[in-house]
C-alpha cells in the first residue's frame, strides 16, 4: 500500500505540477472556456512559473483550433446545432447574426472580446457562409490578437496580487460589508415588492 502515499501538498509541489502540466491544461483550457484560465495562466507567468511567450502561443493554439472546429460545424450542421443550444445561449444568438451583417470582418476579429457570443459567433460564421478561406485567414489572426491581450492582463494582474494579497484582511472584511450590504438591499427590495 506504499502506492497510495501522496507527497504532503505544499507549494513547491504545486508549482512543479504547473511547470510540467501548466500548458496542457490550458490548451484544453482554451478550448473548453477560454479567458478565466489565460489570465491564470498570465499571472502564473509573472510568478515565474510558466513562460508568457508560451501561454500566448498555446492560448493562441487552442482558441484558433476550437474556433475553427466550430466554424466547420457551423458550416455543416448549423441550423441543427442552434436548435440544440442551451436557452443562455440562444438569447444571444440573434445578437451575434446583427453583429456578422453590420460588421462581417471586424466581427471576426473581435467576437471573442464580446461577452455571450464568444461560442456561437464561430458557429453562425459557418451556418451564414462566411468566407471559408477568409475565416482562414482572420481566426488566427484574431486568436493572436486575443491571446496576446487575455496573457497580458493576466501577467499584470499577477504583478499586482501580491500588493493585494499583503492586505488580504481589509480585503475580506470589504468584501463581508458588500456581501451584509447585498442581502440588506435585497432584504430591503423584498419587503416593499410584499403586498
């Protein structure tokens, strides 16, 4: 039963698991999801323990290849993947079909900074015939333009965690007054919407 001895779980460990692990993950994390896991990967960049040069290459990498896989599905099962999309996510369905006939290339460039269409914009690119050799063309583009920017304010978020962590109990105690002050609105909004 030697095997089932773990290694106490410190720092140092965790770090090592990130240098080794740290890229993969966030290439699936790319592809799953997206900003949230590049901007950790940013700040674990500042803290020495990946490179910022290759969170913005791997953050380009998946982004481009998940937005590309969509862009075909789109292409071919379009209509039948909308119809099976989640509630949340139809809601914004007729937004990002505005944003493809107003705007067409600039929207290329730019869904993945607009919040609620970063998924389906690929798809409808596919389902209304964008360009295929145009979408070629501008999704790594755009996936650079992307990574660069996510990894960046990342890596600067990292740079000032530190100065953030030094205050952390004034930090808790705000955010326990903002949380009291939460559930004194709501409990003040519920008593007049009462009869």
């Amino acid at each position: 039963m030697h095997w089932l001895h773990l290694p106490p779980l410190t720092l140092a460990v965790i770090k090592e698991f990130l240098r080794q692990y740290g890229y993969w993950i966030l290439f699936v994390g790319t592809l799953l999801e997206g900003e949230a896991v590049v901007i950790i990967a940013g700040a674990l960049a500042h803290a020495g323990v990946l490179d910022l040069g290759m969170v913005i290459l791997v953050s380009w990498l998946g982004s481009t290849l998940n937005d590309q896989v969509l862009y075909q599905l789109g292409s071919r099962y379009g209509q039948r993947l909308i119809d099976c999309l989640p509630h949340f996510l139809k809601r914004h369905v007729a937004q990002a079909e505005g944003l493809i006939r107003r705007f067409g290339d600039w929207v290329t460039l730019l869904f993945r900074f607009i919040y609620g269409t970063r998924t389906i914009t690929p798809i409808l690119l596919g389902l209304h015939h964008y360009p295929p050799r145009r979408y070629l063309l501008m999704n790594p583009l755009a996936a650079a333009v992307w990574a660069a920017v996510i990894a960046s304010i990342g890596f600067a978020l990292g740079a000032s965690l530190k100065s953030l962590l030094s205050g952390v109990h004034y930090v808790q105690l705000v955010l326990l007054l903002l949380v009291l002050l939460g559930a004194l609105l709501y409990w003040i909004w519920h008593r007049h919407k009462a009869p």
